[in-house]
C-alpha cells in the first residue's frame, strides 16, 4: 500500500498508532453522504476517533464537494484548532474544497 495504512477510528483492533495527518475522501462531504453509515464519521464520536488518531499538531483534512460551515463548527466543538476550509480548484467548475482541523500540540 505504498506506506500508508488504514486508519479508519472504526476500526475494532486499535494498535495506538497514532498520525501526523488523516486525509478522509468518503462519499460527496459532511452534508451530502452517499452511504448512510458513513454519517457517523462526521459526528463527534467520529471526530473525537480522529483526534485520538493524530499525533499532537496533527492534522485531519475532510475533501468535499462543497463548502460546510456546519462541519467548521463540528471541527471546533470536537476540539481541533486552526480549523479553515481551503478551495481546490476542479476542471468541471465549482471548486472542491478541503476542511482542515489541527489537534492541539
């Protein structure tokens, strides 16, 4: 797998492996899920999986198909500092963008 793992927090067997960053690209974002299951990563329970994840200074980066101001307030209430929201630019037209959170140091 070229170095990386699979660092899904529902992951029943947890070794403590801690990450300096966690990329999630599942379903369209925060607000637009494709699998409903997958709702519970954008939860707090989710997000607090996440921070646990991460090594101080740590950052979780979200793609998704649009913006979310309801995910930047998550991000915050779950604790992760620095949080802000980044365009990525696409060839179809409206920009990507990627939600960006760092657990404190």
């Amino acid at each position: 797998m070229n170095g990386t793992r699979d660092a899904r927090p529902s992951t029943p067997e947890t070794d403590g492996q801690t990450y300096d960053a966690l990329c999630l690209d599942i379903d369209n974002g925060p607000d637009w899920t494709v699998t409903e299951g997958n709702n519970s990563l954008y939860s707090p329970a989710g997000l607090a999986a996440c921070k646990a994840r991460l090594t101080p200074g740590g950052v979780l980066a979200v793609w998704s198909a649009k913006p979310s101001p309801a995910f930047d307030e998550a991000l915050r209430n779950a604790g992760f500092q620095r949080v802000r929201t980044e365009e990525i630019p696409v060839a179809r037209g409206v920009p990507d963008v990627v939600h960006l959170g760092v657990r404190a140091a």
